[in-house]
C-alpha cells in the first residue's frame, strides 16, 4: 500500500513540475511559484513514505518505469491547463478518499504510518481547495 501511495506522491511531483513550466497566464509568476511549491510538498511526502517503507523493512520501488502503472495519478500530456487542473481536482478528490481509507488501515495497525498518512491526507485536502479555487476564481492562492 505504501509503495502504491509513493509513486502517486513521485508522479505527482513530475506532474506539478511540468504544470510550472507550461504555465502561461497573467499570473504565471504567483502561480508557477504555486506549482512548484506543490511538487516541493510532494516530494516531501514522497520521501517521509520512502523513509517509512524503509522504517518497516521494505523496499521502496521507484523504478521510473514502473511509477505510472503503480500510481493512482495519471500524467497527462499536451493537455490545457484548464482541463489537467480540472483532472487535479478530481484525482485530488480520489486520493483524499484513497489515503482515508488506507488512515483508517494504518489507525489499528501502526499508529506511526496513521500520523504519516494524516499529515498528508491534509495537504492533499489543502491542495484540493486550492485547485477548487483556482478553477472558479481569477486569482489563485496555491500556497502549498
């Protein structure tokens, strides 16, 4: 389970790192800083799940190869912006109700994977009112 949220977290990383490259709206500075920060947040996670994969004598699998088809994310490309956040906010949603299930898993299993999952059931909830706001506003926050 945890090798399968790693890859989502290291797809996610990619996705956001080409999303700040592509960018070219009125606010492309603010909002690249945005998506850049948002690739800096999951690889954060990506890395806190490699660490504990490792904590629980595994081993984690990111072979480049082998991360799209492990991933709950898709990587879309040569999609418009509009429409890969409106995906964002979707696969956001999916994974929020994903790392719910696997909180709830870990809460009799391994309280330490549980606190793990929780922080980060929290900034993809945080990532998914950004994007939320993005797509209905003029002005888009991403703080990360």
């Amino acid at each position: 389970m945890l090798n399968e949220a790693l890859a989502t977290e290291l797809v996610c990383v990619l996705r956001y790192r080409r999303y700040s490259i592509i960018n070219k709206r009125p606010l492309a500075d603010r909002v690249k800083r945005g998506f850049l920060r948002y690739a800096q947040v999951h690889q954060e996670q990506a890395d806190r799940i490699a660490e504990r994969i490792v904590q629980l004598r595994g081993s984690p699998h990111v072979d480049p190869s082998e991360l799209a088809a492990r991933s709950r994310s898709e990587y879309a490309a040569g999609t418009p912006l509009q429409d890969l956040l409106g995906e964002d906010l979707l696969f956001e949603r999916m994974t929020i109700e994903i790392y719910d299930d696997m909180l709830r898993y870990f809460e009799a299993q391994d309280h330490t994977t549980a606190r793990l999952l929780a922080w980060i059931l929290a900034i993809h909830e945080a990532h998914a009112d950004d994007l939320a706001e993005l797509l209905s506003g003029p002005t888009p926050s991403l703080q990360g």
